[in-house]
C-alpha cells in the first residue's frame, strides 16, 4: 500500500474496506479490523522505532476516524502476526535480547489502546484485539509479555493455531522439515488441548477474552478425513476452553465466495458441531 510522507491512507482503499465492514456487518458477522504485513516496514522498527511509531500511530488515527461511528460488531486488532523481531531475539534458537522484543510489542500494543480510546465516538468503549508475541500461544503466556492497561478494560488477545506446523502449515517437505500428511495421535491430541488450556489459564481465567483469530491447513496432499479430524478437533478444544476459533481461509480453500458456501459440507459439520 503506496503512502505519502505523512502516511496518509489512500482514500480509495480506507472506503473498500469500509464497504466490506459493512457487508460483514449486514450479514449478521462480527468484523475484525487490523493491520497486516505491508510491505515490511514493520520489521524496521527495532532500528528505527521513531518513525516507524509515527507510521503506525498515524494508520491507526485514521482507522479510528473513519470507523468511530460502526457500532460494536467492529473489533480493532493491533496488529497481524508480526508481534516480534528477530533482528532482536531469535524465539527458535533463542539468541540476542528476548526482553527487548517483548517491551517493544507491549508497547506498541499500548499505543494502540490510547489511539483508540482517545479518537471519541463508539471508539471509547469498543472492544480490542491485542496481538500476541508472533500470536504464538507459548510465547504469549511468557511472563514478558503484558496486556496493555486499559481504562474500559475491553481488551481481548489474539493468537493463530497452526500446530504442528508440518502438519498444518506446509503440505510438501521444507528446508526446516518433512510435510506430515497425519495427525490425531493422542500425543497431538493433549497438544491441542494443553494449549488451549494453556490460553484459558493465563487469560480466560482472569478475566481476559481469547480469539483464535486464525487457524486452518494447508489441504493439499491430504485426505478429507484428516482435514476435517484437524479443523473440527481445534474448533472443540477451543470452544471447550471458551476461546472464540476463527478459520483462516486464503481464498477458495474451504469456503466458495462465488457460491457462498463450504466446498465440504462435512467439514461445516464438524466445525459447527464444536459451538453446538
């Protein structure tokens, strides 16, 4: 997305999403508004914060201008995934400044609550998405990161569930490991549900909502069955913890925008299965 200097968003884009948040809305459905990638420009913020602060602190004015007057069926999420920086503490192997990393995301999660919350109309009181570190659901109960205060104390926090990753992240061999065309083992199945319970000690227990703002798989090289096994048995253990599961569906995975539906009725089964 081309900005200027002073970071103004272009006008055509702020009111296409506008439009679509409004579509969302009509439907019924609750909309999240964030931030994404963009370019990269995030990952500059350990070297040059001051700017970069000004970037998103100019983005997310505008976002709460715009959208004051949408009624509460519209979150704000702080920010998508990047809730990290390994130019500052790698989280695989563990090198370089871990602290830092973590008090640079509360930070900037704090930034986002005060921009909101002082842009006036609906935005005094809505409700907010914090992301977590690299939405990653161990490293976001990690003591280091903090919810940022709030004064309506209206916040809630994001994770995304691609776990494991040779399972549902890739479905071919990566540099880093073989693609896992299986998974349901009782070993996998504790995962699961010792990560759910994980979100639910930490936050849901004190107070804290949980969104699983993504979870899903990457569906080529598997069967139906395992999809379905996958996607049903993360949508239960979420909802069984009070955690609110969201599938991630880049474009025509699991979900036909044409015909607006499930390509698998069985799959829509199964996730509904898990609220009913």
């Amino acid at each position: 997305q081309k900005m200027m200097d002073d970071y103004t968003i272009s006008p055509k884009i702020m009111s296409r999403v506008k439009q679509i948040t409004q579509w969302t809305l009509e439907s019924g459905m609750y909309a999240i508004v964030n931030i994404h990638w963009d370019g990269g420009w995030w990952s500059k913020f350990p070297e040059d914060k001051e700017e970069c602060m000004k970037k998103y602190t100019r983005i997310w004015e505008q976002i709460s201008e715009e959208f004051k007057e949408f009624n509460g069926k519209v979150m704000f999420e702080s920010l998508n995934e990047e809730g990290g920086w390994e130019s500052l503490w790698n989280r695989y192997t563990n090198q370089g400044d871990k602290e830092a990393s973590y008090s640079l995301l509360n930070e900037i999660n704090q930034k986002f609550v005060d921009i909101v919350r002082a842009s006036g109309g609906n935005n005094e009181n809505r409700h907010l998405l914090i992301a977590g570190f690299c939405t990653d659901i161990g490293q976001t109960c990690d003591e280091l990161y903090k919810m940022p205060n709030d004064p309506k104390k209206r916040c809630a926090v994001s994770v995304h569930y691609y776990t494991p990753a040779l399972f549902a992240l890739v479905d071919e061999d990566v540099d880093w490991g073989k693609a896992n065309p299986i998974w349901g083992n009782e070993e996998e199945k504790k995962e699961l549900a010792d990560n759910m319970d994980m979100m639910k000690t930490h936050f849901v227990d004190k107070g804290i909502p949980v969104i699983v703002g993504e979870f899903g798989v990457a569906p080529k090289n598997k069967t139906p069955e395992m999809i379905r096994l996958f996607m049903s048995s993360v949508a239960k253990a979420a909802v069984e913890c009070d955690l609110c599961p969201v599938v991630w569906d880049i474009t025509a995975h699991f979900y036909d925008r044409e015909n607006c539906k499930f390509y698998d009725e069985e799959l829509l089964k199964g996730l509904m299965a898990a609220i009913n």
